[in-house]
C-alpha cells in the first residue's frame, strides 16, 4: 500500500518545491524593481531621476561652437479648463550649459484645480541627453480659482548629442487631474 503513496509524496514535492520558487522569485523580482526603474530612468530620462534625487547634472565642458533649437510646445489637455504656454516658443542653446524657462498656466475654471504636465521631447533618441534640474513636472500643481503663474524648468543638454540633432521640440500636455486627486 504504501507504493502508490510515493509517486503523490513526490508530486507533493514538487509541486511545494515549485511554489516556494515562484514566492521567492516574485520576493526577488520586487526587490529588484526600485533598482531597475532607477536605472531605467537614468538611460532614458524619463522621470529624471538625478533631479529627483537632488542631484544637478552639471557638465564641465560646454561647446561654444554648436547651437542648438529648443522649440517649447503647451497642450493643455482639457479645453476650456486652463489657459497654458511657453514664455518662449524658441531657444537657441548651447550644449552644457544649464538654461532656464518657464511656461504659464492659469486656471480657467470656477473652482480649485489640480493638475499635472506629462512632457515629451522629440526626436525620442535625445531624452538620454536633456536633463531637466528642475521643472513643475516633477508634482502636481494646485490652482485657486482664477489663479495663474509662471512655472520653472531648468535643463542642460548633454554635449555628447549627436551631431545630426541640432532641433529640439520640449513639449507638454497640461492634464486636469481634479476629479482623478478626489477633490472634484
């Protein structure tokens, strides 16, 4: 009797065995997430993780030589709710050296507004080389009714852009996020 008992020991087993991989893998894999997003956001750019930390990126070369068009674009996402746009629509840059500017929303509605901008650069490949330092992206912004100001951001681009690239566009969508936050 106790024959047929083993091949249910074995699979029992195994079947414990595979368990216990799967928890401590997923154990493994969610540790190594906070490690991984880091590096990811490093090597695109995405969620600027060197300002986030406090972390200026400074280069200690600038080149004189090249310019660069950084063409500022505002989208404010939801019609009607806020007024949204550059201070500039253009600039004219050179690579390593930090630039400042600023784009201007006001709330149009009547009542207190949240909201956050999502930006986008293109061409795509040169995120790995705009660092923004400081930029109302980063949170989201509350808006009392009627309320307008001017917003910071603050970047260097990388002097190690390719060649080929001497045109920017830095673009950003301004979402109403009131109702998303709990407060609409």
């Amino acid at each position: 009797m106790e024959a047929p008992q083993q091949p249910v020991r074995r699979a029992n087993r195994r079947l414990i065995t595979g368990l216990l991989v799967m928890v401590l893998g997923s154990f493994a894999f969610g540790w190594a997430l906070v490690p991984l997003y880091s590096a990811f956001c490093r090597l695109t750019g995405v969620g600027n993780a060197e300002a986030k930390a406090g972390r200026e990126v400074v280069h200690d070369t600038i080149d004189p030589n090249r310019f660069i068009t950084i063409e500022f674009v505002a989208n404010p996402a939801s019609v009607g709710s806020f007024d949204f746009r550059p201070k500039v629509a253009e600039m004219r840059i050179h690579p390593g050296k930090l630039y400042d500017t600023q784009f201007y929303a006001k709330n149009l509605t009547a009542g207190p507004e949240i909201a956050q901008a999502v930006p986008s650069l293109a061409p795509s490949s040169a995120w790995k080389y705009f660092h923004k330092t400081e930029c109302f992206c980063f949170s989201t912004q509350k808006f009392a009714v009627g309320e307008g100001r001017w917003m910071p951001v603050r970047f260097i681009v990388d002097p190690s852009l390719p060649v080929n690239i001497d045109r920017l566009t830095l673009s950003y969508t301004f979402f109403d996020t009131t109702q998303s936050a709990g407060r609409g």
